[in-house]
C-alpha cells in the first residue's frame, strides 16, 4: 500500500489527493460530532453554520473561497491541489456530518474527536504528498509569511487566533478539543508524514511525496 502511494505517476498522485481531501472532510466531522471543540477555522466555519443556517460543508467552501481571493495581492498561484481542496473538504465534511452520529456521552465524545484529529494528521500526509498545491490556508499563511518577513509561528498564531475569536463570537463550539487539536496536530502530521515518506524539503513539488530513504536492513549477527 505505501509503495503504491508514494508513485510519482500523475494519476497515482490525484487518487492520493483526493483520498486524502475525503478522509479529511470525515475527520472534521468527527471532530465536529465529537462536540468537545474542534480545530480553529473549524470553529469559524461551524459559527457562520450556526449563523446563517447554511450547511457546514458550504460554509467551508465559501471560507476557502474568500481565502483565495485574499491570495491575489499575495501573489500566491493555486495548483489542482489547491482548487481540489477548497471545493471537495466541505463536501465531504456534510457527507460525513450526515452519516455519522452525535456522541452524547463524554467517552464517546472524546473518542470521536480523538479518531478524527488522528484521522485528519493522516489524510494531511496524504493530501500533502500529491505534490499537487497547498490548501487554500497554508498559502495564505506562507504568502502572508512571504510579504511580511515575520516569522511562520506568529503568522500561523494570528490567523489561528483571528479566525477562532471570529467563530466563537458566531456560536462556534470552543473547549478542550480546540486545545487539543492546537497541541496535536502537528506531532501527529510529521509523524504520519514519517509514516508515507513525505518530504517537505524536496526541492521539487511532486518530489515531496517518495524522498525518504527507506530503513537500511540490520545485518544479522553471525553465530
């Protein structure tokens, strides 16, 4: 299976991104079903949900919408990737919100959420790999990066910050999950990166997917 995932071939490489951009929206529902807080832009599109009786899926694609436009002044390019995440992560999100039930108990809750911030790590690795575009958020962020010269982990904290204050104040669900995904999500993401073989420092795109060399075989001791 890994092998397989980590062909350089064009078609290998969109079944890997789409695989990866459906088994992100079912990871943001489970977080979501979960009930204990979710992810920060999760949070802004579940208050705009809240707000305006749209459906959280479409909420997530008019949010991805207006993140790329703000790409422009940035001059930041979308790739296939990047167009495929912005219109298919809500779809799959209100797929998911529909199949899946609401945890009532708090094992059950945090089971939930435990499941899709694991999930959501892997399907990252695996979006990531295609080597087919960053997200419309991550280009926001290394575009703002870009222009400002401030350092990614104050870029990263403000828009975190703006957009969870932001869905909060709409009725989105803050509480420990949004904590724990905060703490999470990056170990587990480089550890399912580790996991695929994905290099974030190819020097090409498609590059990123199949650069890490496989463990060298321990030699066996003579007797």
């Amino acid at each position: 299976m890994r092998q397989f995932l980590a062909s350089k071939n064009l078609p290998v490489r969109v079944i890997r991104l789409v695989l990866g951009l459906a088994l992100y929206g079912i990871a943001i529902a489970l977080m979501i079903r979960g009930n204990i807080g979710a992810s920060p832009w999760d949070v802004f599109a579940q208050g705009m949900s809240r707000t305006t009786g749209i459906s959280f899926g479409l909420c997530t694609i008019i949010i991805s919408g207006a993140v790329l436009l703000l790409w422009i002044p940035l001059k930041q390019w979308p790739g296939f990737g990047t167009i495929a995440n912005a219109l298919l992560v809500g779809v799959f999100a209100d797929i998911g919100l529909a199949l899946i039930p609401q945890a009532e108990q708090l094992a059950l809750q945090c089971a939930s959420f435990a499941g899709g911030l694991f999930l959501l790590a892997f399907a990252t690795a695996l979006y990531i790999g295609a080597g087919l575009g960053p997200g419309p958020r991550d280009g926001l962020m290394t575009g703002l990066v870009r222009v400002t010269g401030r350092p990614v982990w104050l870029i990263r904290t403000g828009i975190e910050l703006s957009v969870v204050v932001i869905g909060f104040l709409l009725g989105g669900v803050v509480g420990a999950g949004t904590a724990a995904f905060a703490l999470g999500v990056g170990p587990l993401t480089q550890l399912t990166l580790r996991w695929l073989r994905v290099d974030l420092h190819a020097k090409k795109p498609g590059a990123a997917m199949v650069d890490l060399p496989a463990p060298a075989a321990v030699p066996q001791a003579q007797p």
